[in-house]
C-alpha cells in the first residue's frame, strides 16, 4: 500500500525528468507510459505548489477606484461649482 508522500514524490520526479528531457509533453508522456493528461496534472501541482500564497491564482485583493475630476464633473454636473 502507498502512502501520500510516495504518490508525491513520483509527480515531482516526474516533473523533473520532464524539465530535464528537453522532449516535447507528447514524447515524454508516450516514452513514460503515461498519458499526457498525467503529466499536465502534474507540471500543474508542481507548479500551483510552488507559489507563494500571495500569489495563489484564487485570491482576491482589494482594488480601489478613484475617478478623475473630469469625469466626476460629466457623471454629477448638478454638483460643479457655479462660476
């Protein structure tokens, strides 16, 4: 029986042997006996893992908006000042 650690060392080996092949997804996939979805699977936990957390693709960070004054002025012409 595996445990987690050992699924987890084969999917970095994996990546790593890819990176270090130089041989297109498809050739690398077929001469490993994997399919190409496997390996994607792969290059993509690696890389999700290797982010930092400030930089996880599912964060939200706040934004906020500031309008010029000339468009403030065309959205509330009401609140210029009169000349």
């Amino acid at each position: 029986m595996k445990d987690s650690n050992s699924s987890l060392d084969y999917g970095e080996q994996l990546v790593m042997r890819y990176r270090a092949s130089g041989m297109t997804r498809k050739d690398f996939a077929a001469r490993s006996g994997i399919s190409v979805s496997t390996l994607d699977y792969y290059v993509r936990r690696e890389r999700k893992a290797s982010l930092p957390v400030a930089f996880a693709p599912s964060r939200l960070l706040p934004v906020a908006l500031v309008a010029s004054e000339e468009a403030a002025s065309q959205a509330y012409p009401s609140e210029q000042p009169q000349s």
